[in-house]
C-alpha cells in the first residue's frame, strides 16, 4: 500500500470529530460508523475475526458496533442495549465505565497521565502499598505491567532469578497469556504448538486440581536433578470454564512446595478482585502464594495495568545489584495506577466479592436446575461466584445458545481453552433484577434449541 498521508490526515480528523462528539450518533452516523467498522476490521485488523465470534455472528448480527455502556448494560452505535454477562473476559468486575474511577482517571489525566521514568512517581508507589495491604500474607512489593501477560512473564522471571532453577510445573488447560513465556505455560495445543519451541527451561504439565501428580512430578525432579524454580496454577482455571479444584489441592500443593523449597505462583489474573466470591482466588482455602498476579479488573475496566507481588525475600533479585532487572516502559503509569486505586477502593468500599458471592450462588442453583431440565443440552455447570461456566455436550450446542442469548440482547461467549463451553462472568455489580432477566432468556433460548 502506498504511503497516503493526505488521506491519514483527513481520516483522522473525521474521526476525531466522532470521539470529539458528546450526543450519541444519529442512524445515517450509526450506519456509516458500522460500515466503516466492517470494512476496517476486514481489510486492516482480521477479517476472520469478524467471523469466528459464532455467539455474534450466528444471531445474524455480527456487524454490531459497541459504543457506551454503564454497569452490566451497554448500547451499540444504533442506540440497542445488551445485558453484559461476558463482562469484557473478566475485566469489567465494576461494570462499563465505572463513574468513580472515570472521575479519577479524568483527574489524573488533567494532572499527568504518564510519568518522567526518573522522579518518583507517588501513584506507583500509592498501588503498590495498596497491594501489600490487600494480599495475603507478607506480599510487599510489586512490579506492574499493562497485561495479564507480561504480570506472569515477570513472575517467572522473578521466580528464576530467586531461585536459579529453571523448571515450572504447571495445568493442562491452564491459561496464563499469550506472550512466549506465559504461552509456554499453557495447558492446550491450539496456541502453543504452531509456535514451536519456545521457552528453553523445563515445562511439565499435570491435570488441575490432582495434588498426588504435583507432589509426584516434584519427586521426580529432585530425583532426576532438575531444579523447579515454580509451580504455578490458576486458583478457579478460567479459560477452561470456571473449573473448581477439589478443596485439598491449593492446601496439599501449599504444603509439598514448601517441602521442595518450590516457589508457588498463583495466577489471579482473572480470579482476582473478588470475581469468586473471596477478594483472592486462593482465599477460599486460606493459602498464602509466594507470588501472586492480578490483572483484567484492577484497572477498574477503564484502563490497562497488571500487577505481580510478591515478598521481600523473593523480590530482593529484582532490586539488588540492578533494579532496572525487568522493566516496561508504559506499564504501570499515572493514568493506570490512578485507575487501580480506584477500583480497589471501590472494591473494598462495596465489598464486591461479597456480591459476587451472593448472586454467583443464587446464578449458579438455577443453571443447575436448568441443566437438570435439559440434560440433552448441558454437560454440567461450575464455576464459583460470577466466574461460571455452561458445559454443553458439544461445541455446537454451546454456540447455539450463545447465538440465541445474543438474539435476545445478552453478550456471553465462550473460553479460550474449552470448545463446548460458554462463560457466564458479568460484572459484579450486576442487579439481581439483570440475573433473573438472564435467566428468563436463557430459558426461551433453551426452548427453542430443545
Ligand atoms: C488466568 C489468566 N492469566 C493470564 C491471562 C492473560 O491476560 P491478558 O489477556 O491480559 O494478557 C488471562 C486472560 O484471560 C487469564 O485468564
């Protein structure tokens, strides 16, 4: 493609007109913006993407265009609103555009959104004091990135370089993120295998929640003489489907790796900020990782960061010769940070985790007894607080009835690592008046696929 400069210019300011613009579109903006949209994302982001998402695109409306949103509803660009029960993968636990926290962004931006990378920046310091106070145990440093990735890449890192081992154990069906190191970890061929060879230490897998595997993989490394600098597990996994380990696991692998002077990561990324129903995935079972990474919510679903904490002791490396060990430029700036506070304050203020609890425990008893109903359709139903999962029994089924929730103005969709199953992860400040209108449609889709 030829260099266009002229029309970059003009596209841009046209575009520029839109953000700038309070009303909502009118229809002729609306159909233009939704035109546009398609031809976009079809001739310069991913034409298959417009595709592939079969909840939206086998209810015959893939071309819908978010615009705005507010707590569990948000509206595409012709003004239609949807019930939120995806909750952007996890990352809008304090629903569309939370007003404190846009208050607080649009402070901070009006102040300073990016920091000198050579004063201090007193917001870094303000999230990471939070941090150590919100996590379990002595967790007291923290480390921030934009990502769920990049929280986990930095984990490894600060667990090789405190250990000087280089194996990790860790779930089939885990998902830690996508990036090299993080993708290594993961527990399904699908992402991994096209990419070949990719982080050079030892990597075992064995099935979640199966504390004998852990404790026997363990065995056969110090027996073999491989150094395992970190086992590392999602508390709940996510992308599998909300997939609860049985009650001994977190405890039993607590245990054997402290027997092994193994490092235990806990992945929070998605678990984390309340969405099971405890503030900490690994607080259901009063376990105390020895580092632990938070991500998706705690930018309060107005802004990107992550964040990897973990003690003193094991943050030391990351300090001492060289604190400039492992950095990011953009990650964990003003902007973010002040997003972060944020959301923290509103998660504690509104005990979040306690509604998560609630209403995932009212949600959950009546998926139950729908799946009861329809044992042609479902499989199953996990999942604690609002981190659920619908296991039907086969992939097609599941797209049926995402497709037919989407028909009905509900957005869900399904998992990363799981074909046959759809995630029900609203925000936690969903109403119960929103569950029960889940609930009613969800039957009627029910219905009509039966
Ligand atoms: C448990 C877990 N870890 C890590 C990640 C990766 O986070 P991100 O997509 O922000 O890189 C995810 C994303 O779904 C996740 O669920």
């Amino acid at each position: 493609m030829p260099y266009d400069y002229e029309d970059a210019l003009d596209y841009s300011s046209r575009w520029l007109d839109v953000i700038h613009k309070n009303e909502f579109p009118g229809v002729d903006d609306a159909h233009r913006i939704i035109d546009e949209s398609k031809i976009n994302f079809a001739e310069h982001y991913n034409r298959n993407w417009l595709e592939y998402r079969k909840s939206v695109t086998e209810a015959g409306d893939w071309a819908a265009v978010e615009w705005s949103g507010a707590g569990a509803v948000f509206k595409d660009v012709l003004g239609r609103e949807y019930l939120d029960f995806l909750g952007g993968f996890g990352m809008m636990d304090l629903g569309w555009s939370h007003p404190d926290v846009v208050r607080t962004v649009k402070a901070q931006l009006d102040r300073s959104p990016m920091p000198s990378q050579e004063l201090l920046d007193p917001l870094r310091g303000v999230l990471a004091k939070l941090l150590a106070d919100i996590t379990p145990g002595d967790l007291k440093y923290s480390w921030f990135g934009a990502s769920g990735t990049e929280a986990n890449e930095a984990a490894i890192k600060i667990a090789k370089l405190y250990t000087g081992k280089t194996a990790f154990i860790v779930a089939v069906k885990a998902f830690h993120g996508k990036t090299m190191g993080s993708l290594s970890l993961m527990g399904k061929s699908d992402y991994r295998a096209p990419m070949g060879p990719m982080y050079a230490g030892q990597v075992y897998h064995v099935p979640f929640g199966d504390a004998d595997a852990v404790e026997k993989q363990l065995e056969i490394c110090d027996k073999v003489g491989i150094g395992v600098a970190a086992v590392m597990f999602e508390p709940i996994q996510g992308e599998s489907g909300a997939i609860v380990p049985p009650d001994d696991f977190w405890p039993r692998v607590r245990a054997v790796t402290k027997r092994h002077g193994v490092l235990l990561i806990a992945d929070e990324v998605q678990t984390g900020l309340g969405r099971t129903g405890k503030l900490w995935g690994v607080d259901h079972w009063d376990v105390t990782p020895d580092i632990l990474t938070v991500a998706k919510s705690l930018g309060g679903g107005v802004m990107p960061i992550s964040a990897v904490t973990t003690t003193e002791e094991i943050f030391h490396p990351m300090m001492y010769p060289n604190p400039f060990m492992h950095t990011t430029t953009t990650g964990g700036g003003a902007l973010a940070c002040s997003a972060a506070i944020s959301a923290i304050h509103v998660t504690l203020r509104e005990r979040l985790w306690e509604k998560a609890a609630e209403k995932g425990t009212y949600l959950i008893e009546k998926l139950n007894e729908l799946a009861l109903q329809y044992p042609q359709i479902y499989e199953k139903i996990t999942g604690k607080g609002l981190l659920i999962g619908m296991h039907f029994k086969d992939p097609e089924t599941g797209y049926k009835v995402a497709a037919g929730l989407f028909k009905r103005k509900i957005l869900v969709a399904g998992t990363l690592t799981s074909a046959q199953t759809i995630r029900v992860e609203p925000p936690l400040v969903v109403t119960r008046e929103q569950v029960d209108a889940f609930l009613e449609r969800l039957k009627d889709t029910l219905k009509e696929i039966k």
